[in-house]
C-alpha cells in the first residue's frame, strides 16, 4: 500500500505541484480543492499519465465537518496519511480597515488559522497512534510582519505560525514533522496570483519576472522543497524555513 | 471636558490599574468587563475617592455589536475617546490538542484577535477625523512564540500581534499611535492569574515571587508605562516593547 | 551626592539631550565624545545654565583601555555611575562589499560591540556589588535586518543587540536594568546625521520632514523614553523597545 | 573539471560530512581545518575510497590572509569555487562576564563573524563574475537569543546572521545563494561537542540521546540538507532554515 500526502488546497500552484512530486515519488495523492471539479479532474489525470496514484475531491474547508469526514473517508478507505500538506491561502488583495468587512476578517481565520487547527486535530491521533506523520504549512510573509491592508490576513497567517509552533511543541517528539514554510513572493500559479491580478496582469507579471528569468517562485521548484522536507531524518528536522525568487528582496529588507 | 480613556477588560488587575492611572492624570476612564459588577462599581469609586473620574459598563465582548455599540455610546454621551487599552486576555491554560474544543479554539480568536479588530473599526474613523487617538493593547508572549498547549491562545495572540502591525501601518501616519505591549511574565492580579491558579497556589505565588521581591509584574507599574507610551510624542512613538519582573527571564532565554 | 548618569557618545543627538534630560532630574551628567572639546564643553556650560550638574569628558572609545579608565576615574573621583548610556553608533552609510574594507568592518565591531562589552565590563561589578544600575543602550535597524551595504554596520549591531540579551541575562536578577532601544528611523542629530548627509542634504531633510511636521525623531524626546526606562520600576521592566516618527514605517513595512 | 565545495572548518561533525556529501554528488571537496593533520588526511582518504575526490589543507582562520590565501590558490591551482561552506564555531561554553576576557570575546568575533566577512571578500568577485555561487553558513540558536554566559559567542553568531543578510541583500540576485543554517541543538560531533564534554560526558550524552533515539543531530542528515539547499532553483531559495533532532526543543519553546 501506498503512502498516502493529503493536500488541502490543490490548485493549479503549489498545492498541485506537491502533490504531484509526492504522486511521482510513490505516494498516492489525495487532492482536495473547493471548486473547479474539471481542473482536479484533469490534475489527476496528469498525475496518472505519469504512472502516479492519485485521487481528487472537492472540498469547501470552510463547511463544518468538511475536512473531518475527509480525513476520515481517506484513512478508512484509502490508507493511512503519511504526509498533509495544508496549503489554503487566505490573501485577498490590500484593503483599508473601513473596506475589511468582519466577514472578511473571519473567513481570513477560517481559511488561514482554523482550518489548519481542525486539520491537525483530524490527522494527528492516527499520526500519534503510527508515531510517524509529517505536516507541511504553506505560510506566507504575512505570518511574520503586518503590512498596510492586510488585516484579515495578517492576523490570520499570525495565527497560523504561532499554531504550527504549538503543534510542534506538541507533537514533534511523539514523531510528527510540522514545517512552516513562509513563501515570501509571487508565486507563478494561475489559480491564485493569476486570479487576484485577472489574466493580462498576471501574464505582464510573469513575462518581466516569470518566464524567462526566474523571478516568480515556480511551484515545481517549491514542490521539490516540500518533498525534501518530508524526507529528512528525524534527527535533524527543520521547523521553518522561507523561500523566495533569487532576484526578489526578503521581506526584512524592503 | 475630559479626554476619554476606554479600558476594555478592567479586572483587579491590569485594565483597573490602567484605567485609574490615566484617571489620576485628567483623563474620564470608562472600564468596561464581562462580569462581577460588584467589583466593577468598587473599581469605579476607588477612582472617585482620588477625585478621578470614570464609568463602568459590563460588556460581553463576544456578543455582536457590543463593543461596537458602547464605543457609540461613549462617543455620543460622554465624549471623544483618546485612549483605547484592549486588555482582554484568552489565557485558558495549557492543553493538548485533544482537549482543546474548536470551542476553545474559536473563543480564543474572539477575545484574543477579532475583538481587537472590532474595537479597532469602531474607535478609528472618529480617531483618523480628529487626527490623533492612542490604541494600546496588552499582549502576551504566546505573541512571539507558541508553547506547548497553547493551540489557542498562541494562536490568537500570533494574530494579534500582527494585526496591530497592520493597524500602525494605516494609521501611524494619521495620528493614531498603536503599541504592542509584551506582557511576558506572571501579573499579580487577583481576576486572571488569581482565578487561573485558585486562591491558594495564588496566594503561594505571591509570597514566594511577588509581595516582598517583586517577581511577579505589579500591574501599577505596568500602569506606569502605558500612560508613559500615551504620552510620548509623535516623533518618536514606540510601536513595540516587552515587560517582565527583574528576577525572571525574558521569554528567549527559556 | 547625586547619581551619575555616564554617556558614551554624547554628541548634539540622542547622547547630549539624554545626559540634559537625566541632569534636569538631579543626576549628575558625565558626558563622553571623540573629538570637539568645544562642542562638549558648550553641552557641559548649557547644563550647568539650567542648573543642571555635568562634567565633560574627551575619550576615544576604540584606544585600550580608555573607557576603562574613565568608569574607573568617575567611580573614585565622582561617585557611583548609577546609568550608562551607551550610545555609540557605527554608521558609515551603504557600501558594497568589495567597498567595505577590513579595517571598517572591525571598527564598526570596535565601536559597535566591543565597547560595549567593555562599557559592561568595567561598570558590571560595582553594579552587582549595589545592587543596582542602568545600562541602556542605542541601537539601530540594523540590529534585526542587515540591509544591502550595512555589512559592517549590521554586523556590529546584530552582534550588540545578542550581547544585551546576554547582559540582560546575567545581570537582570542582579538589579542591574539592561535596556535595547530600536531607534528605526532618522533623527535629528547635527552631529551624526547632519556630519553623514553633509549640512545641504541634512538642512533639506529637515526641512521636508523634521522641523514643523515630526518626522525625525526629536532627540529630546528620545531623551524622554531614555529617562523613563531608567525609572521603571523593578517589577515591570522592559529590555526592547523601538522608536521612529509617527509618519514613518517600522523596518517590518519597508 | 568538478565543481569544487570549500568547507572551513572540516572537522568530524558537520564539516567533514558535508564536504563527503558534495564529493558523493561529483563536487571536489576542499577540506580546510586548523589541526590535527591525521585527522584531516583520514577524512580525506575516506573521501577517496569512495571514489570522491578531494584535497585537505591544514588553516588557521585567525591568521591573517589565510583565508584570502587559500582561495586564491584554490582557484588558481584547482578550479572554481561553486559551494563554500563556512562552519567555523566560536561556542566556548557559558561563562559569567567577569570570566570572559577581552581576548576570548575578540576571538568569538575573529571565527564567528570577521572570518566570515573575509570569506565572502575573497569568493564574492569570482561567483559574481560567474553568475552563481552558493554560501553556506552553519549558525547557532546564539544567532537568534543571548543566554546566560554566551557573552562572546552570542555577540559573535548576532552578528554573523546579520552578515549574512547583508550578504545576501547585495548577491542573490547576482546569483549568489546565501544560507543561514540554524543548527538548534546539539551535533553528534566528536571534534567539537565531544571536546567540550570530554569523553566520557560526551559518550554518556550519545547513549543516552543518540546513538539509538536520533536524539542529536546527526552530520550526515544535515549534510543531506546542506547538499539540497546548493541543489535549489534559483527561482525557489531559501535564505534562512532551523534544523534540530524531533525530540529537542525549539530555542523558543526553551
């Protein structure tokens, strides 16, 4: 039976990359997005032409219980999850106080900070139980400093770092790896970015960064990071680590 | 008339000492705390008997539009609001992530994070029109680091701390000073810490750490500091700063 | 006999307001700079104007032994330094690497670091041995980002600002008050500013930002916060702080 | 010709089995260490057995141009240098200030941060030129937090993070990674750990956390990730990472 990686959030960016690499690797991947069942079909089906295993499910994260009964439908039927890579965002563009509704700043929890908290809570008894699992978070800059316009965001990628390091003070030495991962740039995904600048912003973008000259992230390459976390031996595990563009600034310097 | 200074979450401990220390400078404090109106009118007269002036409300800031509302009334009934201090605290102990509730976990975001943002969107359009206004919200060391069973609480704080960056960026430059204030120690006050421990391990607490060494923070000298941060003037405001007693160790060192 | 507030690095900025500020309070000022004996002595005289107490004193902090020399001095022919301000900077503005010379990468250590230790070395003891002491210490962004160019001076700063965390660390439960003061923006400072930007640049500077509309830090308000860290009380004292004008952003946000 | 990986400091631990991990992967180590002559020529012949290839120089880092010596003549003489690995320590134990001397403090800086400035002096023009390089730095949880008695190692590895900001604020986009690795725990290393424990103290810490439990650090599984960091995308770097054994502690949780 196949290891199994669990990845909420899998869009045409990083989350279908990771699950892709892990598919390629040998793992069966289990892909799970809100919408677009014609896009996750045809993931699948690209992981399959390659010889991988893979399954897709809508899943709206938000919903009570929708990650719960996920979880457990794919340890009872499917196999034990080895690996969840929680990758749902939560950036909605830059938006004044006066302009950040409170439905805004709580679907920012929800997705951003919540989620992640009923995630660990699904996966990590059976985790516990094998004394092995690995949890990788997708974080953003938000998690570390608070930019203009990103209330909802910010608090809600705050929350979310502070929550993986009390997962990990938890569960580290009972055999669960959680990584933070603070992508700290534009990444090269047309389900996400591509959606927030609508289709000429996002190919102008990619032409005088992407294409050519590296300076998006490209999710294949983050895939490749995330693989190799989930490979590191035990005895010298990273928790957080960020990633950005060679030729884009960390986010302390500008 | 009297500036206003708004103390949300006035128990016997910080937010009361707060409140009457701004109260012996000149400013109206109005105290508003969930419950023990008993100790609510105690606190008020205290503040009178020094020939200070204040009010006290009860408000249960998770209820909608409650915070929303006093801040109204406060603003049409009595005067401007000056200084705002969110003392509200989500402290609930450490537990594992098996004992903590989605419950747990979402009472800590209303308290530790989403009330804050409430607060904020109610006291900042009046602020930003007048040009000046002070927002100075107590914080916890689950801010800057998430221990072991503090799902919640980290999580709440981590989004606390970075919504109040979000808020200095949109509003630092319109005159409302917003501080963080790293509370990173035992308080000696009766209605958290008081409560948390029971009244006798308090009581041991206080004479091993606190009555004659001064090892626990006294929440009238924490007053000191945020009456000092109100008052430093707008070349030179301080955005973020960490208390604790002398004999303790910052949260880095252990 | 008063209590002696020493400052290393008492020029027309941060250092000389803050020995004015402590000297208004009943210190006595000692007062330290490299060069310009009649600068100095015109800080002493304008002290002494307010019926303030100030003695002035040439050192060149990078020779052996002369901060040395000088704490031992005023300890026997003064009286007990009951403040250090250090208040040395070591910024000589943005260069390459292959533009920073050995010779200034140590002497940003020199004055950045190492004086420091030597400033705590020679003051450390006789602190212990009362029981009490102050030691507050100017420093820069550059002590939590090291920006394009500031190879030396983000080298000395980072290291200085670890160096306080271990001070803090032996010495806090000792009585002795250490103090990490993030100045994170431009101020108005002749001395060290004004020398960097040349009078042209740094008269425009002022003119643009600082004179009418607060947009330099005011040393004399500096001087304020200095002089109110070096009176809180033991029971609630604060290690890290930082400061920059309203109309300024924090590091975080640029 | 083979790409060539310059390790200073390549004793047992993390040093020698970084240079063996890249002399696996088809690089030319080039192991520098400051003594123990046999011990170097067994490393390297062990690269050698394996079908690695691999030169040892005995260096001095204090010493005036040895750095800048040995590059040069590496260049010159061997080819260019793709991967640089700085890995020398300045951990001396905890000492109380009094115990630690102006010369221990000064040598902390000379290995810990200087050493690393004339490193990237002496490889930056030639990885320039080129347009690619890679910079690896070991660090220290002393980078991020001063404890009790790391007076001059806390200083020492402040200012090397900083450095290597710096560094990287002015290379990456000249396609220089720079990577600051925070070793957060204790190393199986006998040249290091070992020698400050002493033997037996040494041994009985491997039985009771090591050997069997995976709980220190073992070199070789931070060698696999030091190789996979010179191994990302230039479209995905990582410029900062922690890594400590699943059963340790974070430096925040402790």
């Amino acid at each position: 039976m196949k290891p199994i990686c669990l990845v909420i959030g899998a869009g045409a960016g990083i989350g279908g990359n990771v699950a892709r690499r892990f598919a390629q690797e040998g793992y069966h991947a289990c892909l799970c997005r809100r919408s677009d069942e014609a896009g996750l079909t045809s993931m699948v089906e690209a992981i399959e032409k390659e010889n991988g295993s893979a399954s897709g499910f809508l899943l709206n994260a938000v919903e009570d219980g929708s990650i719960e009964e996920r979880v457990a439908a794919i340890e009872a039927d499917i196999g034990p999850i080895e690996v969840v890579v929680y990758n749902l965002g939560a950036q909605i563009g830059d938006r004044a106080l006066a302009d950040t509704s409170y439905k805004a700043f709580e679907m920012g929890w929800r997705l951003g900070t919540f989620g992640l908290f009923r995630t660990a809570s699904a996966v990590c008894p059976a985790m516990e139980a094998r004394g092995k699992g690995t949890i990788l978070v997708t974080s953003a800059t938000a998690a570390v400093r608070g930019n203009g316009g990103q209330h909802s965001h910010a608090a809600a990628m705050g929350g979310r770092r502070m929550l993986c390091q009390t997962l990990n003070a938890e569960f580290s030495s009972k055999g669960i790896h959680v990584a933070h991962i603070i992508i700290d740039g534009a990444v090269d995904a047309p389900d996400t970015l591509g959606k927030m600048l609508g289709p000429e912003r996002f190919q102008q973008l990619r032409e005088t960064r992407g294409l050519e000259h590296d300076g998006l992230l490209l999710p294949t390459e983050i895939a490749e990071t995330y693989f190799y976390l989930a490979q590191q031996h035990r005895s010298a595990w990273t928790f957080e680590m960020d990633m950005r563009a060679f030729s884009d600034k960390p986010w302390w310097n500008h």
